[in-house]
C-alpha cells in the first residue's frame, strides 16, 4: 500500500522559471494539504483541498502560486515566475475521506525546491 | 501566525534519559496530534489525543494535555539515538476542522 508520493524530490529552477509540484494522494485519501517548511522551522499550511476543490488557500500567497487536485491525477501545486525567496521544502499530506481533522495526516517525503 | 509553539526549541539529552516537550496553543481546539520528523524526511504521525482527554500513551511515549492552560507536553522515556529527530505538535481548531497548524517544533538530539 503506497504512501504519499511527491515528485520531483528535488527541483532546481532558475529565477522566472516555473515550478510544478506533484503529489499523489495514499489509495483512498481524497483530502489533500501543502505545507511549505523552511530550514529549522516550522510546516506553514499553504493550502487545503478536496478532489475538484479548493477548501481553504488562506496560507498561499495570491500571485504567482496556484494549487489544483484533479478528478483523475495527482494534486498539483504551481509556482510561477519563482524568485529566491520560493526555496523550500514543500510537503503533502492526505487524509481519508471522513472527518479529515479528527485523524492523523500522512506525509510525503517533500519536495525540495531551490532558486538559483 | 502558528497556532502551537513548542518549548523548548532544541533539547540535548543523553541516551536513557527521559526527554519532555512541551506545547502551548492559543484557541479552542478538537484535538491536538504529535508528529516526528527525521532530518530531510516528511513527518510521521506519532499520537493523538483529544480535547477531552488528560493524558494517553504510547509504547515509550506519553502525552498530556491541559485544555485550562492551552498546553500539552510529549514525554519519550528511556530516549534512543534513533529518537533524535525533530517534534512537532499540531492542532485543528474547534470552528475549523479542515485545517491542521504545526508548531516550530523541538529538535531533540540523543547524545550516544
């Protein structure tokens, strides 16, 4: 049974260029959550969604950042124009369908980004 | 702004020592979670304890919570090296249970 799986684990981008973030859900899991996390800090929520459904984008900046989760697919998280200050850690995490904050969250191993 | 703050930030304890974090919260909340993470990895899930409990445990950890303060404390007995890692409480507040907030967390280290 596959847990949380994020690609690419590692991304390198160019100031300006774009960044596509993939997170594939456990089998089941239809509630899906970004986290960005910076060196020695804390996961800062970005983004809550549902299949089809953004729930909650209260934590991820309006410009340049955008999150989807497909009916079919994997849940996307989009990073336009990135400048210096994008480079992090980006996480995911899924939880089942029911009562999705009176359980645990599952973690993918993240996504690294950096900014040259 | 983070919903938890744990305390204390770093802690260096020698292995069999027992290690104790703590967490205050600032608002109502349904329940509160423990998570580990291992450096460059995604967190893992350890306990969750609900508003209307004091206190539960598991294996070598124990957690309590004091909803009057607005504080929970994770105790690990007996520590192991394999037990450094960073320890992180989070928190879904009463009226919104679709969000779950994380802490800075603890960076516990075992010395051998």
């Amino acid at each position: 049974n596959a847990g949380v799986m994020q690609n690419p684990r590692h991304l390198v981008r160019r100031r300006g260029q774009e960044a596509r973030l993939r997170c594939s859900p456990m089998k089941g899991h239809s509630h899906v959550y970004w986290y960005r996390q910076l060196p020695e800090e804390g996961l800062k929520f970005m983004v809550y969604l549902q299949k089809e459904n953004i729930i909650d984008e209260s934590g991820m900046p309006k410009e340049r950042f955008s999150a989807e989760f497909p009916k079919e697919g994997p849940s996307i998280l989009r990073i336009q124009q990135v400048v210096r200050g994008d480079s992090a850690a980006y996480f995911c995490a899924s939880s089942p369908s029911e009562l999705p904050a009176t359980g645990e969250l599952f973690f993918g191993e993240g996504s690294r980004l950096t900014v040259l | 702004s983070q919903q938890g703050e744990e305390d204390p930030q770093a802690l260096s304890i020698q292995e069999g020592e027992n290690a104790t974090m703590n967490c205050s919260y600032k608002t109502s909340i349904n329940n509160l979670q423990w998570y580990r993470q291992n450096s460059g990895r995604g967190l893992v899930h350890l306990i969750l304890i609900r508003s209307n409990e004091r206190e539960k445990h598991s294996g070598r950890l124990r957690v309590t919570l004091d909803t009057s303060k607005k504080s929970s404390s994770l105790l690990i007995t007996a520590s192991r090296a394999a037990d450094t890692a960073s320890y992180f409480c989070a928190t879904a507040v009463s009226n919104r249970d679709d969000k779950i907030i994380f802490g800075k967390g603890t960076r516990l280290h075992i010395l051998p």
